[in-house]
C-alpha cells in the first residue's frame, strides 16, 4: 500500500520552511476546492467528521494535487477541463476495448 502524504511524512515543519508561500497558497486552495466540492456532505452528509486532506488515501489526495498543479502551471481551471474531458475519451476508449474481468 502506498503512504499518504501526511503531516509526518511530507507536510512537515520542514516543508513549510523551504517553501512557505507554495504552501501557504496551496492550503488556501484546497480551503476553497473542499468548499467547492462540499467537502463535508462529500464525506458522510455530516453524519460523521470529513477527513483532512493529509488523511486521503495517496490515490485521492493524488487527484486533487493534479487539479492544484494544472490550474497552478497553467493559470486557471480551463487546462483543467481539457485535461478533464481528454481524460473521459481514454477512459471510454480503455472501457470499450478492454474485457471486462470476472
């Protein structure tokens, strides 16, 4: 299994000391995505606490870093949605051409 990015693996003190404004900006931005996305519904309808990102699985938190970096590298949310959309083709494309395991 593949460890998440924690606080004790990745967002550490030293992290925030070599590069505290990418940081920074980056926590701004996940405030925002989890406001967006509902965060908290998103994970129990509020029925039960919503995990901080540092405690999603690696696969999750992976995801949402490729968001943060296509909006961050390319200035907005459009290179996004062409990532987005170009995604759905391959994924229809694997879908229809691979069998389906039993």
């Amino acid at each position: 299994m593949i460890q998440n990015l924690n606080k004790e693996n990745f967002f550490t003190e030293s992290l925030k000391k070599v590069c505290p404004k990418r940081l920074e900006h980056f926590c701004q931005w996940i405030d925002n995505y989890k406001k967006e996305n509902d965060w908290e519904n998103l994970f129990g309808g509020g029925i039960v606490k919503a995990p901080k990102f540092h405690e999603l699985p690696f696969e999750l938190q992976n995801g949402i870093i490729a968001r943060y970096m296509l909006e961050v590298l390319d200035k907005g949310s459009v290179a996004y949605e062409e990532a987005v959309n170009e995604f759905r083709k391959q994924f229809l494309e694997f879908f229809s051409k691979t069998e389906p395991y039993a």
